[in-house]
RNA sequence: GGCACUGUAGCUCAACUGGAUAGAGCAUCGCACUACGGAUGCGAAGGUUUGGGGUUCGACUCCCUACAGUGUCACCA
C-alpha cells in the first residue's frame, strides 16, 4: 500500500515532528504507540501519549492536546482529534477512508503479497505412521499445517509443502506379521476395506494376539515385563525387523504391498480434508542419511560410544539429559533419522530459509533435543527450524468415541460432520429443491468448513475441546454461519448487478458521505493486511478466523436493519455495492488461506 | 519428583504482546413476530481474569509464590 494510505508511516512521521517541534527532541520507535481506537469512543486511530510525557513534562491531557493540535494542522487527512484521560484518538477525514477503498477495489489481490517474492520456506505436516489410519489428532494437524503454509505463501513466501512418512520400523512389522498370520490373503478389494483401515485392523490383531500370549506366559510364573518381550509372536516381528534392513526381497515385497494399501487409503482421506503436499520423504529412504551424520559426529568427537556399541550424545551442559541415538544392534532410532532429514531438506533445496514442523506438543522434548544435536553438529540451519506445536483435541465425553479405545477416526468424523451438516440443513429447511448431487457436495462443503473452521479459530497452543453440534452451527462463530453470510453477500451483489447497479470508484469525486455502517466496513477492510502478515509472522490460522467472522458480522449488522440497496442515491448505492463485493472477496480470501470452501448457494 | 505448557462469564473461545469500562458465540431470562415449547430479530443478565504477594502512570499480559489440569522425562515413534 502506498505511504499516503498507512496510516502506521503518515502518523508516524507526524508525531515526531511534532514532538520535535514542541518539545525539541527525537522520538524513537517505541514511543511511538499507535492502535485501534475502541469502539466507545470517537475516532480512528489512538496515540498512547503516556510514554511522551517524560520528553514534554506536562501532564497526558496537555500533551496529547498540543500534538493532537500539530497534527490537525498538519496532516490534511486528520478531520478531528479528543483527548481522554492519555489517549490522543484521531479521526481520519471521510475522503482518506473513500480514497483507500478505491485503492482496495481496484487491487483484485487486496493484502496479498507478490507470488514467489520471498524466501522458500518449508512446512511439514501431517506425517503419519503406516500402520494404522489417520485419526482426529491428525486433523488438526494436517489443518494447521496446511493453513499455515497457504498463509506464507499468500504473503510471498515460495512454500514447500512436505511430509516424512514413517513407513519402517517395528509397527509395520507388527501388522505384516499379524496378516500373513491371519489375513488369509485378505485384500482392500476383497474385503471392501479401506487400505489402511484393512492394515490397521492387524496391528490390532497383533496386540491382541501379543496380549493373549502374555497372559499364557504370566500363568507359567514369567514375570509381566519380561513376558512382553519373550512372546512368540513378538520375535517374530523382530525376525521380520531385522529380515527388512537385510532386504529379504519376500519380506519386502509384503512391505511395499501393504504400504501401498495404506497409501491409497490415506489418499482418499487427504482429499476429503482438502490437504496437498509437495515433496514426501519416507523414513525408509532418510534414516540412512541419519546414520551418516551419526557416523561423522562420532568421529568428530559431538557423540560417544558406550560399552555395549550403543551410540549417545551427552547434553547435561545444556540442562538436558544424556540421548542414544543409535541403538547398540547399530539400528537407527526415531531422532537417528530426524537429524538424517533435517539436513537432507536443506540439501534439497538449496534456497531453503525456514523449515516448519507442524507437530503435537507432546514432542516439544524431542525437537529440544533435536535442534540441540544439529546445533552441536555445527548445522547451522538448526537456528531456522522450528516447531509448531499443537495442543491435544479432545472430544465431549462419550459421544463420538470409538468402541475399543479412545481413538477417533479421521475418516469416521469427517463423515459424521457431513450427516450432522445434513441434519441442520433439513431442519431448517435450507437446500430444498437443489439436485441431490449437489445438496451432498453442501453438506460435505459445511461439514468440513464447520470442523476446520472449529479447529482452526483456537490457539495453535492450547489444548481444545471439540464439540461437533456446536461448530455446525449457522449462527455464532462458526465456519457454516461465515459461509452463509458470504452466500447471502453474494445473493445480494447478484441482485444489484441485475438492477443495473455496476462496480465502479470515483466515490470520492461523487461526494457520498459515509454512514457508521459504511464507515465500519471500510475500516475493517482496511485491517486485512495488517492481519494476513500478523497471522504469517506468528503461524496463527485463529487470527485470519476471527478476522473473517468480525468482517462477517460487521457486514452483516447493517444487512439485518436495512436494505442496503435501497433507501440511497446513486452515488451510495455505487458505494454499498462496492461493499458488498469487497467484503465477500476478503472473506473469501481469507477463508481459502484456511481450506474453507465457499459455497455459492446455501 | 524435575522440566514445559495451560488456568479468563455456567460452557466453548477472544483480548492487537504492558493500555481506556476484559469482549464474542452458545446456553439462560425478557420483548417482538407467530400454525408452532420451532426458526428469526431486538435487549438484559452474567467477571475479585485460580488464590496470594510484587514491579509502574497502568497488569489477563511481566516477576515471585501456592494450588489445579495436561504433556514429557525410553536403546518407542
């Protein structure tokens, strides 16, 4: 935006040379307090005067009335100023707010930055085990990290969207065991299950299998801690460890086959979340790389090798503990392979400036770590990783939880939502008379915009609590309410276009006069920006969740008391139109940064 | 037990990073509307920001302390 229009620039510079004028001294940055002014009270724009009184030792009311004097006098786009207690509130002219809206109107990108015009950044998330299906931790998740990502790139950033796939390991073992075991050949096709539905099914045969083995052990007098790791079964998933990283081509191919079960399976919830990536990295491929950088730490002094072979790092310098990283059988462990990939992403792109890694916050030890050993490797890149973490998802108790265990399905919920968004949509009789085709594509649109939308408004950090019947509403904060405000937005702009009403400016020319409604949207359009490079800077999807349902709201407190399209003269019926299609373009925008489809009936 | 995060209206969440009288939505109550114990609109009520100290012009925000919740402290991932 252009200097004439930031108000932050503009004000800025008028306050220091007023303070210099009056007072004869130089102001630095944070001085300089500029905000919102809130609603109770008249004005645009507030000047904390508190931290000024020091230079003009007068009291705040004296001296937020001289600066407020200069600036009026100065700075043609200031109408009017008051003074409260020690806050300067400034109003800016009606022709500054008209000549910035013209401005908005004309940038068909309005807040975006140029595509491609900063530095690449990488952002990880989803990164699932292959042993079994995605479940509501995991939404979260993929929703956060796909959403931050879109918001990076929507401020210029190249992104890379990436996930690491941990498809090696004993928990794969486990499910391959449990299959050849009792599968009897049993495929997704034959079974008409879902590929990692159908695989994780055997990891639950496993443990079960393991458990009934370990009671029968425990009766012939073996202590419970020892069973566990003596149990027929459990050897023989660790013979099939130990058969893979010797790429026994039989065990292989079972690996790749029930892999790619999972693959597919995962494919089709992926694209009912409406997530994408980039580039994937599989564990399989990356914790070679781990166990090179191993290799050369331990020759470089940074780890030590015990006794017993097994391979450590000593961080109690750094208030932390003493970390294995490779185990004594010489097999790579979970942060072995970490380290592997960190350094490979950076090798992959070499334009690379931040990696993100969008993960739970029960890992926050683990990256700690993590970062510390690159850091002690001399990776210096160590210093741009960082990670994003999320808190637990929980659910109201009872409903909604899975028959066995505590784990909800990915899958099962999304579904869900689209059955409740149904249900609400037939109450209240919306959607009638649409073809069926099209009504599911809504219910699927609503649920997911409820469930994300739900998801996505609370603080990346904290714990939440998830209730299904709440986010579905279409009235409060809710993802469906902002899309029905948006659908009738456009209901309302289809019907000024067929009145003949046309998109145009020269509103400041024409000489209309802002209502407080119109005043209001202006000014809230005019956030947008600011709010899109907040939400970027902090990796925080709620801030674009708030900022849309405010838009929503403010838009929609005069469309309840007024027909905006009627009752006006020409000049601000041009005005309201303008509006009207502004403010839906934003909510758009800003509602896509966080996977929300809008609809285009409700 | 050590470390980290969290604690705001009955419930789910905000509060522009130290600013004005702590805001929304559900739920509740009142009014309007009416085929309706519904949907909608308007309005009201709801708070010692877990307790206690401190820092300053000013604290939900920063510091100390107590309490409560969650996570984590594996040759698991």
């Amino acid at each position: 935006m252009e200097n004439s229009l930031n108000t932050h620039i503009l004000l800025g510079n008028a306050i220091r040379s007023a303070v210099k004028s009056l007072y004869g001294e130089d102001l630095t940055e944070s001085q300089i307090q500029l905000q919102k002014t809130r609603k109770e009270f008249e004005g645009d724009i507030t000047v904390v005067v508190f931290p000024l009184v020091k230079i003009s030792k007068k009291g705040p009311e004296q001296t937020g009335e001289a600066i407020g004097v200069y600036l009026k006098e100065h700075v043609s786009e200031i109408s009017g100023f008051n003074v409260v207690k020690g806050f300067l509130n400034i109003s800016l002219s009606e022709n500054f707010w008209l000549r910035f809206f013209e401005y908005a109107i004309t940038e068909q990108n309005f807040g975006i930055g140029t595509a491609n015009s900063k530095p690449r950044v990488m952002v990880e998330y989803s990164s699932p085990n292959t042993n079994k299906p995605l479940h509501l931790g995991h939404l979260r998740n993929n929703f956060l990290g796909y959403s931050v990502a879109e918001i990076l790139k929507a401020v210029g950033h190249k992104v890379s969207k990436v996930q690491i796939i941990n498809d090696r390991g004993i928990h794969i073992c486990k499910s391959m065991v449990a299959w050849q075991k009792f599968g009897n050949g049993e495929t997704p096709e034959s079974s008409s299950m879902k590929g990692d539905k159908l695989v994780g099914k055997y990891y639950v045969e496993f443990d079960k299998e393991q458990k009934r083995q370990i009671a029968v052990l425990i009766q012939q007098g073996i202590a419970e801690d020892k069973a566990a790791a003596q149990t027929e079964i459990m050897s023989e998933a660790q013979d099939m460890l130990r058969e893979w990283e010797a790429k026994d081509p039989e065990v292989i191919a079972l690996w790749k086959k029930m892999n790619g079960w999972v693959y597919d399976g995962f494919a089709v919830t992926y694209k009912t979340m409406g997530v994408d990536f980039d580039k994937l990295y599989y564990e399989s491929e990356t914790y070679i790389n781990g166990k090179d950088e191993v290799e050369n730490g331990l020759k470089s002094g940074v780890f030590f090798k015990k006794d017993d072979g097994s391979v450590w790092i000593d961080l109690t310098g750094e208030g932390l503990d003493e970390k294995a990283v490779l185990r004594k059988d010489g097999t790579a462990m979970y942060i072995t392979q970490d380290i592997g990939t960190a350094i490979l992403r950076f090798k992959d792109f070499p334009d690379l400036e931040y990696q993100i890694y969008t993960v739970g916050n029960e890992q926050e030890y683990h990256f700690k770590v993590l970062l510390k050993i690159l850091k002690k490797l001399g990776f210096d890149q160590a210093d741009k990783c960082y990670h994003l973490s999320y808190g637990m998802v929980e659910l109201p108790e009872g409903k909604m939880k899975s028959r066995e265990g505590t784990v909800v399905d990915a899958d099962d919920l999304m579904e869900e939502m689209a059955t409740v968004a149904e249900e609400v949509a037939k109450e209240q009789g919306k959607l009638e008379g649409l073809p069926e085709e099209e009504k599911k594509h809504l219910y699927h649109i609503i649920g997911m915009s409820a469930l994300k939308y739900f998801l996505l408004r609370v603080d990346p950090k904290k714990n939440m609590m998830f209730d299904p019947k709440e986010s579905i509403d279409f009235n409060g904060n809710t993802g469906p309410s902002v899309q029905y405000t948006y659908v009738r937005t456009v209901a309302i702009a289809r019907k000024a276009e067929e009145g003949g009403i046309k998109l145009n400016s020269g509103f400041v020319e024409s000489g209309v006069h802002l209502n407080k409604w119109e005043a209001d949207v202006i000014r809230k359009i005019y956030e947008w920006p600011e709010v899109l490079a907040e939400a970027a800077r902090t990796y925080n999807p709620a801030d674009i969740a708030h900022y849309c349902y405010d838009l929503a709201r403010t838009y929609n407190s005069f469309y309840h008391d007024n027909n905006i399209l009627r009752e006006a003269d020409v000049a601000s019926l041009n005005l309201r139109f303008a509006l009207t299609v502004k403010s839906f373009e934003v909510i758009k925008t800003g509602l896509k940064l966080l996977g929300i489809e809008m609809p285009e009936r409700l």
